[in-house]
C-alpha cells in the first residue's frame, strides 16, 4: 500500500502563487507516474499535469505557462509550483500516482487540498 500526504492548499488572491506538495510513504517498490488531478465543485475530477518517472511532464492547456510540476524521486514526493492564479482555478487538487507497491501495481490517490482563489 502507498499513502499520499498533500501539502500547500489555501486561500491566495488572483495573481498569487501557492506550491503544492505530496509525499508517499509506505512499500514502494517503484513510483511510475506522479500527477495532480482537481475538482471544482460541480464538476468532475480531471488532470492538471502529470510528470514520470524520468521526468518527462504534460500539462492541460489551461495551465501551461503557470503551473510547474516537478519531482524528487529519492523522497518519493511531487511538486505543484502554481503562478498567475485566477478563480477558475479554485478546486480540490488531488495528488495521484502509479505505483508498484505490496500486492501490486496500482492506483493511489491523497485526500485533497483545498485551493481557493479569490478575485
């Protein structure tokens, strides 16, 4: 099993940075991709960016530019560095990863960090 601790949510105005973090714990073997998904209220869960093991990245449109994702991968942890915020941004971020643990291979997933952005 893996644990996903976030880090970094909160309450900025429109134009303001926040960084996410996310660390795993627990038996990993290997850590394949990294990712941060959000969801705003009303609406689905959907990917923001996702970075792999050997730090290839891809980002949704709406974020290019602003966002940056990055990893260590000797502390097993993920990074979410977000400029330029604006409203829509608002959202419950989940961290995410795919990873080769006890039994298997898997999904796993944070229990969320609020971001709020006010204009």
């Amino acid at each position: 099993q893996v644990q996903l601790v976030e880090s970094g949510g909160g309450l900025v105005h429109a134009g303001g940075s926040l960084r996410l973090s996310c660390a795993a714990s627990g038996n990993i073997f290997n850590i394949y991709i990294m990712a941060w998904y959000r969801q705003a209220p009303g609406k689905q869960r959907g990917l923001v960016a996702k970075i792999t093991s050997d730090g290839n990245t891809d980002y949704i449109d709406s974020v290019k530019g602003r966002f940056t994702i990055s990893r260590d991968n000797a502390k097993n942890t993920v990074y979410l560095q977000m400029n330029s915020l604006n409203t829509e941004d608002t959202a419950v971020y989940y961290c995410y990863t795919f990873a080769h643990s006890i039994p298997g291979i898997s999904a796993y997933w944070g229990q969320g960090t609020q971001v709020t952005v006010s204009s």
